[in-house]
C-alpha cells in the first residue's frame, strides 16, 4: 500500500522499494497472487524509469504466475503492461498483440462477472419472491384457521328444529313425543338452545286492558251511598 502511495505521489523509485519489500515478503510465504501482483507493480514502476529489460523479467514472471493459479484479473494485468512496455520500447507488433489478449481476456472476465451477478440476482429475487409467497400462505392459512374455528364455534351453538310439529291451532300448544301438550316457549327451549323473554305485544296489552275494564263490577246508586 505504501508502494500505490508513493506511485500516486510519482516518487517511483521510493515506490519501487516497498514493492520489492513486499515481493520478499510474499515469496518468503509462498503466496503466489500476492507475488504476481508485486511483479505487475515492479513491471510497471521499471518501464515508467525506462528499465525495460528487468521489467520485461517481472512482467513475464507475473504473466507465468498468474496462468499457473488461473488468477486471470492478474492475467490480464499482465498483458496491459507488457503492451506498455512493447510501446515503450518501440515493438508495436508485441503491444498489439499484448493488448489484444489484455482486451479479449477482459471481456470473458467481464462477460463472466456480469452473468454471475444476473444468476445472483435471478436467485436473489426467486428466493425472496418464494418467501413472500410462503408468507402470503401462511397468513391465508392462519385466516382460514380462524374463520374455521369461529364458524365450527358458532355451529357447535346450533340446534336445528326440523320435521313436522304438531300444533294447536287454537291455543298453540305442541304436543311432544310423549303425547302431552306443552307450550310452544318450553318446547323450543328443551329441544334448542334458545332462551324466551316474557312480555306482551301492544294488541295484547290492548286486549287485557279492556278486558279488565269489562270485569269490574257495577256499583248500584244503594251501594254509592
């Protein structure tokens, strides 16, 4: 990283010591991306000072690096600064040809990254899109549970009165399975679960009043005084 900073500054020879710091390091623990990219890095600062000879010698040591571990970001490096170098030197064959595979090797890169990024998202949103779904259902599920459960609540309150009830057509009195005539309230009530409140319609609390007024007894003029 010190290296990149004096790069930056284009203090390069300063650049070029931390980076050959940081080759003996990497060989020192056998990371081989670690040294090709070192190599890239010293290639680079040494065509920059005009060495073109030893950053021939890093860059193709970089290049076999990086195609022995199939590190093709570094691959392609590789090739963009052996094409600088060539157009440096004055091979504009070599640079061409450098380049070339520096842009064909990009492109596959970026062809790959760009189709795993769409599988990634594809994937992404199916997952997603499942979950909302799995959410969805559940919910419906536990809507259906309850509405089932109240429903069988209410039904469980139910008791249906069917077939054919005898009745007086007078009175209104039903007569039961045993033959005895019960008021048509206390049958309901037995074979339901319905309740009766007692009250009386307007009619007949119209009817009882004048009834009552009728049955009151005359008082004569003898019983007056």
């Amino acid at each position: 990283d010190i290296g990149d900073v004096y790069k930056e500054m284009e203090e390069f020879t300063e650049s070029l010591h931390y980076f050959e710091k940081s080759l003996t390091i990497s060989e020192a623990i056998s990371d081989d991306v670690d040294i090709c990219n070192n190599c890239n890095n010293i290639g680079h600062i040494l065509t920059i000072l005009g060495e073109n000879e030893r950053a021939l010698e890093y860059l193709n040591r970089g290049l076999e690096i990086s195609i022995k571990t199939g590190t093709r970001i570094l691959e392609s490096d590789s090739y963009k600064e052996l094409s600088t170098l060539h157009k440096a030197a004055g091979d504009y064959e070599s640079a061409f040809l450098y380049y070339k595979r520096y842009s064909i090797l990009t492109l596959e890169i970026f062809s790959e990254e760009s189709a795993n990024n769409i599988n990634k998202l594809q994937i992404s949103y199916e997952t997603e899109k499942k979950e909302q779904e799995n959410e969805i259902y559940k919910l419906k599920n536990i809507e259906l549970t309850e509405a089932n459960q109240k429903l069988e609540t209410a039904l469980s309150e139910v008791v249906e009165l069917s077939g054919l009830l005898p009745i007086c057509s007078s009175c209104k009195n039903i007569r039961d399975d045993s033959g005895y005539c019960v008021q048509i309230d206390k049958y309901i009530s037995e074979h339901s679960n319905a309740q009766f409140s007692q009250g009386m319609c307007p009619e007949c609390v119209k009817m009882f009043r004048n009834t009552d007024q009728n049955s009151k007894p005359e008082i004569s003029e003898k019983q007056s005084t």
